[in-house]
C-alpha cells in the first residue's frame, strides 16, 4: 500500500533534506537482505523529535522504528512507509554509581553498555554484552539470554508518541512486559531509557562474566548473517532443540541455511534474498509441527510478508 501523496509531501515539506528516499534495508539488517524504504529518516538529536512529530501529524503512512536491525526481516518488496533510526545525542551512555542507574540513550548498543557499566564499576548487566540490539528494540521485545531479561534490569523508559510528539515515561510495571514482548506499539519510539545495577563488589569477576559470556556464543552460535534466535523458546523446551530433533540443522532453501552450529540460527549468504529466510522458516515450522506437534512461533519480526 503506497502512502497518500499529500503525506509524503507533508514529511518530505517538514524534513526536508533530513528525509532519504528509497533507502536500502538491507545495510540497516544484519541479515544483509530486503527491498528498500519509501522514506527513511535519521534522528540525531531533540530539534529532530519535534520535527519529525510535526510531520506525521494527521497521517496515516506506515511506521517502523529500526535500531541496530537485529530481529528483523524485511520483504524483498520493501516497507512502503517511513523508517525511523535514532542516532547522534541518543547513542550517549552516562553512569551514576552513587544512584546505582545508568541514563541511556535508545540508540546505545546493549553490548557497550554492559562493557562500559562494568568498567564504571556496575554489576547485573553482564548478560548484555551477548544480545547484538539496541537498548530501545531491547525494550520494545523485552529482549533477554543467559537467564536475564531486559525487564530486570529497566526502571523506567521515555517513549514518544509518533503521531503526537508527546513524550511519556514508563515505570517497568506499566510496559506489560513478558516473554520477549511488551505494550510498545508501532507508532511508539523508546528515545532512552535509565537501568538499574548494583555496585561492583568484584570487577575482576565481573570482567571475567563478560569474557565468559563472549567465549560461550562464539563456541556455541554463529556469526555472520543472521538473526539470533528465529524461535521463542516453547515452554519448557527449546526451538533449537525441535529443529535438530526434525533434522534440519544445515537444511537450505537458496541462499538461507538453518545453521549446523545452532538449529535455532539461520544464515543468509551473500546472494540470498528474504524470500529466502522466509519460506526456510516455514519449513522448519511445519517439519518441527509434523514431527513434534509444537507451533513454533517466530522471535524475528518480519515486515511486509503476507500475515505479517
């Protein structure tokens, strides 16, 4: 569905050079694959918020909110409204050992914030140094690993309304946070976020957690062009389990590949496409189905396929 013309003007009048046109997905995904967005839109700093809630107001055009591309499949065919990334003034991290809470920007990578609270003499984000978002998506999903979740560690979110350019803060307690979901919704945007930690009683072990968590997903999960986890874990069980049980670890479809390291991971090769990943994980849902009776359901957000 393309957007009215008189809202693309209206973005395109308020934006002005800010605004790009046909802008490559594929560079923003770290599967390296999908069409373009009919409007992209970088936000670097407060004037921009304002700018950009200016213009989408009255409008209808679709709305997606990319931070580092890390969960997320886009059609081949494209996202036919506007792409919002945050960068400049919310990629900044600033530590308050005293209050024991870090302020961070929406656009901070979850990695360098458990490497930077730990070298500010944090303790309790450790497990973040192996989930490769950004600290809004990691909000958005409620992302987790290595028994931790983002819920845990969260006091409180400032979210902006897109259609209304009103900024609310959210106590954890109001997010509705539960296994890699929350309320946000598609016209909300985390700009930051203030965690909780604990004061380091001893860096060198926290350290050592890191190096740890490291070494554990190098020797376990691939690198490369995916994902991470495809599946949520069903309850009581793991989708990596149910797909190597189906065997279907290095099962291909063109140029995806449900990886011969860890079932749950799957790969894009330079040359694939998403229609690609796609139709790999509808397979493996109805080979695990026919061979377990589990309904996996996917981790990933895909955009612009059919049910999507």
């Amino acid at each position: 569905m393309t957007p009215p013309e008189e809202e693309i003007a209206q973005i395109v009048q308020v934006l002005g050079t800010r605004l790009l046109r046909d802008e490559s997905l594929a560079n923003h995904t770290t599967y390296h694959v999908g069409g373009t967005a009919a409007l992209y839109v970088e936000l670097t700093s407060t004037e921009s918020l304002e700018l950009l809630a200016e213009a989408l107001v009255d409008t209808t055009i679709p709305l997606l909110v990319v931070g580092n591309g890390s969960n997320l499949l886009v059609a081949d065919s494209g996202f036919p409204g506007l792409v919002i990334h945050l960068s400049g003034i919310f990629g900044e991290l600033r530590l308050s050992l005293h209050e024991g809470r870090l302020d961070v920007g929406g656009a901070v990578a979850l990695p360098v914030i458990a490497r930077r609270a730990v070298a500010g003499g944090f303790a309790g984000l450790e497990w973040m140094v192996g989930i490769p978002g950004s600290m809004g998506g990691a909000i958005a999903m409620n992302a987790g690993g290595h028994g931790a979740s983002t819920e845990q560690n969260l006091h409180t979110a400032r979210v902006l309304e897109l259609r209304t350019g009103i900024q609310r803060e959210y106590r954890v307690d109001e997010l509705e946070c539960a296994y890699r979901s929350t309320r946000i919704t598609d016209d909300e945007l985390v700009i930051s976020a203030m965690l909780e930690a604990n004061e380091a009683r001893d860096r060198a072990h926290s350290r050592a957690l890191l190096d740890e968590i490291v070494s554990w997903r190098r020797a376990n999960q691939p690198g490369g062009r995916n994902c991470g986890s495809v599946f949520t874990n069903p309850v009581g069980d793991s989708a990596g389990r149910l797909i190597e049980a189906a065997g279907l670890k290095g099962y291909r479809v063109g140029g995806a590949e449900v990886s011969p390291k860890h079932a749950n991971f799957i790969q894009s090769e330079s040359g694939g496409t998403a229609a690609d990943v796609a139709a790999l994980i509808e397979i493996v849902r109805h080979r695990v189905f026919e061979s377990s009776g589990v309904v996996l359901e996917t981790e990933l957000r895909m955009v612009g396929f059919p049910d999507a």
